[in-house]
C-alpha cells in the first residue's frame, strides 16, 4: 500500500503540475522535501543519541524490567507474541508513557528501540510482524493527556479558556485509540495462519535472540481465536 | 489543573534523567559508560532513517505543490457542506496524517484567523491533539529497522486517523454547540 500512495502522489503531482503550469514549483519542491528529509533525520541524531544512551543505562540497572511488569497485564494482550520478560516490553512500556505525558522527542527514540527489539524476533527481517503493526498503530494514534503544544498556542492567540479543549482531545484521541486497536485487532486475526498449521521455524540468519518457545506458544494461542 | 500538570510535565524529564542514573548507580552500573555504550547506538539509527524519509518527504513536497492537494479538498467540500460542517477545517483532516509539520501551521494559522474559542479554532486544535502524523511514525520507525514489507500497518493507521477526525468534529460540535 505505501508503493501505491508513494507513487500515486509522484504521478499526480507531476501531472497536476502540467496542467496548472506549475512545472518548476513542483521540480523544486521535491529537492526541498529530499532537504527537510535529511534535516529531520539530522535533528533526530543528538536525540536519538541521548535517549538512547539514557535508556542502557535504565536497561542495565532492570528499571525497563520493572516497569514491564508494572503494566505488562494490559500490554501482554495487545502484545501476545512478544515474551513477557522480553526487553522489547520494557521500550513499548516506556514508548507508551512517554506518548501519555506528552514527551514526543523521548517516545520517538523509545518507539524505535521498541521496533529494534522487536525485529530480533522477527523471521523475515524485511517484513513487519503483528506486534510491530500494533505499535505502529499505538503510536499514530497517540493517546496524549494533555496537548502541550496547541494549549501553548492558544494561550498565544488570546484564548479565554486555552485548556478547555484538553476533554475534547482526549475523548478524541481514545475513540481514534480504539479504532486503531480494533483494526489492528482484526488484520492480525485475519493475517494469523490456522492453528497448528504453519509455525514451523523458518531457519533465522544471525538469531542472537532466537524467539523462544514460549513466543510461539502464545503465537499459536492468538492464531487460534479469542483474542482480547 | 492545568497549572499542576504544566508544572508536572516540566519536572518530568529532568526527574527521569537524574532518577535513571541514580538508582543504576545504586545498583553499581557504572553509569557514564553504559551511557556512552547505549548512545553509540543513536547515530546509526538516525542515519537509517534518511533515506525512508526523504523518500515520503518528496513525495508530499511535490504533492502539494503541484496543487494536487487542493483538487482532493475541492472534491471532499460538497461533502461537508452537506453535512454542515465547517468545510475549514477540512484540509487537517487531510493534512493531519501526511505531515506533522505542516498541519500544525495550518492549524495555528486557523486559530489566528476565526479565533481560539471559535468553533473552528477549538475543532481544529482537537484535530490537531489528538492524532498522531501517520506516514512519518511509519517511514520513521519502520525505516529505522528495515521493514519494507510493511503489510496492513498504514490501512490501520489511515483508519483510525479518519475516526479519529470525524470524532474529533462530533464531539466539539455536540460540547461547545
């Protein structure tokens, strides 16, 4: 589906482009989308280096284990394939709460850990797995308690009331939640091979953390129905 | 309320950077190591990000540019003026899961033209809080790791930023009706 809308939206652009005589617009302005690709990435190093560091260091001393097993009751159902004790529990954990509160440039780093984490169980390295699906989904949909940003720019504009919009985008964000766990609920039913059928190991290239047998025990469980 | 929790979100990184290092340090981590271990780590990752995402950024660039993005809107207005709806706001819905960036100027500029506490201002501030920029957490996370296949990752995402912006409008327009 990305090929189709990547495509789509070059094909359009340029065709669109010719008719309304907007050639040169639309040449310039995909070197300067391929110019702000590279500053975002460039931005996203001394984050990515700080966070990432921080959270070894939270690694190395269990408080990612702790927290794991705080929340892992909810979080184990959206995540059945994913071992318990695994790390991976622990970066989604702390994707999750740092979305919650607002900490964008900390859940990004921490979502990504999460995704690496999750790709040691992964098979097929080129492929998502439903887990990586159910964060992705999570993370688009990103519950957040309180809009820092827009209640800042409301305050800046002279609202009388510039948190009276925190209820609204809350109840908002947990409809948008639900529907990306339900959707997500129902392609992973759909995708998930029978029971008992297919879960043969498929031989994995470099597996330092192979998906041990309860992974696929729990994987056989959500193929077989009744999830959540 | 809101004062506590501005004041609780500005205590909280600082907690966590010094609360972290300090119970590794209890628990004999040597900490500036594992520090500098763990954020050799970072570079790598944002690199890998690069060409994922000045693939999307290219592509959105163009797209509205061309002017290709106001033919889509002018093909969704009859709908929203049927369902009286402010057809204002209906770019974000638009915008909102292609760029982060973007939408928030327009919704900023939306504020200052009809107002914070108009019905617009608030719809489109709600909009804008309450999704997340679908196709760059996806070029972002998944370009980090390598994914290409990314199988039904985007259509659920798509989805639930739809709900999201109809609820989003429903729910302002029945609060502050």
């Amino acid at each position: 589906m990305v090929n189709w809308i990547w495509l789509f939206f070059i094909v359009i652009s340029v065709v669109v482009a010719a008719i309304n005589g907007r050639i040169d617009a639309v040449t310039q302005a995909a070197f300067d989308g391929a110019k702000s690709g590279v500053t975002i990435s460039f931005g996203l190093i001394s984050i990515m280096v700080f966070w990432l560091g921080m959270m070894r260091i939270a690694e190395d001393a269990g408080v990612l284990k702790k927290l794991a097993k705080l929340l892992s009751p909810v979080i184990r159902r959206l995540f059945p394939d994913v071992p318990a004790n695994h790390p991976a529990m622990g970066y989604i954990m702390s994707n999750l709460s740092a979305n919650l509160f607002g900490l964008g440039n900390a859940a990004t780093p921490m979502g990504i850990k999460a995704m690496q984490e999750l790709q040691k169980l992964n098979p097929d390295q080129t492929t998502a797995t439903p887990a990586m699906c159910t964060l992705l989904a999570l993370n688009t949909s990103s519950i957040t308690l309180v809009p820092t940003t827009l209640i800042a720019i409301r305050m800046n504009y002279g609202s009388a009331n510039p948190a009276e919009i925190v209820g609204t985008t809350l109840a908002a964000t947990f409809v948008a939640t639900g529907a990306a766990i339900l959707a997500d609920r129902w392609y992973r039913r759909r995708s998930s091979p029978p029971p008992g059928i297919h879960h043969k190991q498929i031989p994995i290239q470099k597996s330092i953390d192979p998906p041990p047998i309860a992974a696929t025990a729990s994987l056989r469980k959500s193929g077989g129905g009744k999830v959540v | 309320m809101f004062d506590l929790f501005t004041r609780l979100s500005a205590w909280l990184i600082p907690a966590i950077i010094v609360f972290i290092p300090l119970y590794a340090a209890f628990r004999k981590v040597p900490v500036y190591e594992t520090f500098v271990e763990g954020a050799k780590d970072g570079f790598g990752t944002a690199i890998n990000i690069i060409p994922s995402l000045v693939g999307m950024m290219v592509a959105i660039s163009m797209f509205r540019a061309s002017g290709a993005m106001d033919l889509m809107l002018g093909a969704v207005r009859p709908l929203f003026d049927w369902l009286s709806i402010p057809t204002e706001v209906l770019p974000l819905g638009i915008l909102r899961p292609l760029t982060g960036a973007g939408s928030l100027a327009f919704t900023a500029d939306l504020i200052a033209t009809h107002g914070p506490d108009s019905m617009i201002g608030r719809i489109a501030s709600t909009i804008q809080g309450s999704t997340d920029t679908t196709l760059y957490v996806l070029t972002v996370y998944f370009g980090a790791i390598g994914i290409r296949k990314t199988k039904y990752a985007l259509k659920v995402g798509l989805f639930s930023d739809l709900v999201g912006f109809l609820a989003a409008i429903l729910i302002c327009l029945y609060i502050f009706k």
